[in-house]
C-alpha cells in the first residue's frame, strides 16, 4: 500500500470506494511480492501493480465488483489452472491476492496509516483474509505502543497485536493462523499483516563521485540514504543531491552514534568507499561487529589485502571479516561510477535474497526463490 498511497488517499478523503488488491502469498516464480498492492479508484483508474502484468486484467475486473459493493475475497492463481492463460498468468507461479473494497467505512484508520507512513513512524495493517464470515474484511492497526480497530473478538486482536508487532519490528508482510477466535494452536482464520516500517538504512561512507551514484541508485531501491564524510569541503548537499542527508563527521564516530541512538538494524547497509585506512578501518571494525545486512568496501586487492592485514590488528576476528564484502561489488567489468554502482546494488540484492549473480540462461529452477 506504500507505493499507491499518494493515489489511495485523496479518493478515501473524497468519501469515493476503492477496489484494492493486496498479494498475501506466492510460490515459485510470481513476481511480486507478499504486500504489493493494486487499486481501481472510482473513475476505473488502475494504480500499482500485483503482478508485473500477469493476471492484472482478470484482477482489475474483481476490484471492479469490490467498488460496486461486492464482499472482500481472497483469490489464487497459478499456471495450472485452467484458466491461467486466459488471466494471463504465464509465469510459472502461483499467487494469491486479496481483494477488497476501501472507503471511509470499511477503513476508517487510512488517514493515521498514512500520516504514520509519511512520518517514517512504524505502523502495521492487520486484515482478516480468511474465516467466519463476520471476521473477514475487519483492520487491526497497529503501533509500538498502540493500536485501533478490532478483528472481531479482544482475544483475536491480543495475540494478533503480539505477533504483529513482531513481523513490524522485522518489517516484513506475511500472513497469521488462529482459531476462529485467536487460538494459537487452531485453523481455520488468517490475518494478512501489512508491515510499513521506516526505510531500511544505506549509510556511504566517502564524499566521493563513486559514492553519488552509490547514493542514486540506493534512493531507487528505496532505501534512506546517508552520505558521511570528514571533510567538509566534499560532503556537501549540493554534490550528493539523491541523498537523504549529507553528515560530516569522522565515519566510524559517526556510525557508533547511530548505533547506540538505535537507527540501525539488520536491514541497514554500509558502503566503504573512502579506501584510506585512517577512515575504513575504524568504521569497519564498527561495522563488523554489528548485525547489518551488507558490509562492503571499495579498493583494489592490494587495498584489500592491506585492509584486512590492518583490521586484523585491530582485533578483528576471521568470523567478523568473512561478512565483508572486499572488494566491493559483484564482477560485472563495472569501470563508470554508475556502473560500479550497479556493481555494488547487484551484490546487495544477492546478499539479500541468496542470489549467487550468475546469468539466468545458466541456471535451471525457479527464478523467484
């Protein structure tokens, strides 16, 4: 809901049904994943996608029948249906998508949703896809310390609030089981969990050209994007215009601030581009040492091996160094800053994902893991 929320709100504000379509799982190679979202406001406009063009024909007709009034319902595809062709559904994988009708009464919550996700404050989107009939289609929002709206039974809402706010912490979209009234151990009730947590964090250490197309293309994959460096004469706003904030500062001060202020996480990246051990090898002994997602750093392998010699000394153990990414990037005959860039995104969406960067037409299997 993220990316349509721009579109879903001035017709929700304007009292006009929304039909929204939410994928709440796939298996094998379906493209989108768990959370992507489909609107079809009022006029027939379509906003987002669910499926990168697979089945979105037959999609739209069902959020058609939601904005004329039709019940929430939860509907799968796959390439073995008998009608996956007709739908469009040519991938491979199998998808399934809920569908429902958005407005003033059936969301009321949808303005403080999108304050919340405006304002990088965590808040979760809880929807029962699937039970009693009395159940279906009820939001639960939640917060860190708070929450609005009712699944149906207090019970539901305490266990839903408790393992929701777990998947909100891990900011990740996946579906709950209960018993028709919050058991744990039932069947029967499903709860799609939409988790909208603040941006994951990509911190650039090293003012340099490199690190502005680092910065432009980290902003595209959607992550905050910082720019740190010690020298105020090169880390400008000016100069890194696609980063969130240009910081001056000594990076590996830097980085330990941002740590024990808690704006970290295992979703955050570190990108060491200054290849100067007064600056790199402070920072990345930091750096090693907590749970990040991605920890790289630019240099030749001479630069490498002098690194590693050097963070050696400084107590850093071979667990620690076997996370680093050194040289940085995955081989692509990269030589341009953008496309050293994409070099070092490629490895991060690999390190993510499980990816080992080979060329698809050398591979056999799902695409999708």
């Amino acid at each position: 809901m993220r990316e349509v929320i721009d579109d879903l709100l001035p017709w929700w504000r304007e009292g006009k049904p929304v039909g929204m379509a939410t994928v709440v799982a796939t298996w094998s190679s379906a493209p989108r994943p768990p959370g992507a979202t489909m609107l079809v406001g009022p006029d027939g406009t379509a906003v987002g996608s669910v499926s990168g063009g697979c089945v979105e024909g037959a999609v739209y007709e069902l959020c058609q029948e939601a904005v004329a009034g039709g019940p929430p319902r939860l509907q799968r595809y796959g390439v073995s249906d008998d009608d996956a062709f007709s739908v469009g559904l040519t991938c491979g994988g199998t998808i399934e998508l809920y569908v429902e009708r958005v407005d003033r009464e059936t969301f009321p919550q949808l303005a403080d949703v999108a304050e919340s996700i405006d304002k990088q404050v965590p808040v979760g989107v809880l929807t029962c896809v699937e039970g009693p009939e009395e159940r279906l289609g009820r939001h639960l929002v939640i917060w860190p310390d708070r929450r609005d709206g009712t699944l149906g039974s207090a019970r539901l809402d305490d266990a839903a609030t408790d393992d929701g706010r777990g998947l909100l912490a891990a900011g990740r979209t996946g579906v709950l089981h209960y018993g028709p009234d919050g058991q744990r151990r039932g069947g029967g009730l499903s709860v799609l969990v939409r988790s909208y947590a603040p941006r994951p964090r990509m911190i650039v250490f090293g003012a340099i050209d490199f690190a502005a197309a680092v910065a432009r293309i980290g902003a595209f994959l959607g992550y905050r994007v910082t720019v740190c460096d010690a020298r105020p004469v090169f880390a400008t706003q000016r100069r890194f215009p696609e980063a969130d904030e240009v910081v001056v500062a000594w990076p590996h001060k830097y980085l330990a601030a941002e740590a024990e202020a808690g704006r970290l996480d295992e979703r955050s990246v570190v990108c060491v581009l200054t290849h100067d051990p007064k600056f790199d090898v402070p920072v990345l002994r930091i750096a090693l040492e907590m749970p990040l997602a991605y920890v790289g750093a630019m240099g030749s392998r001479r630069t490498h091996d002098d690194r590693l010699a050097r963070l050696r000394e400084a107590g850093v153990g071979d667990a620690a160094l076997g996370r680093l990414s050194s040289p940085i990037g995955l081989d692509l005959g990269a030589r341009t800053p953008e496309e050293t860039a994409v070099s070092i995104a490629a490895e991060i969406i690999a390190s993510q994902w499980g990816g080992h960067g080979r060329r698809l037409t050398e591979t056999e299997g799902r695409i999708h893991g």
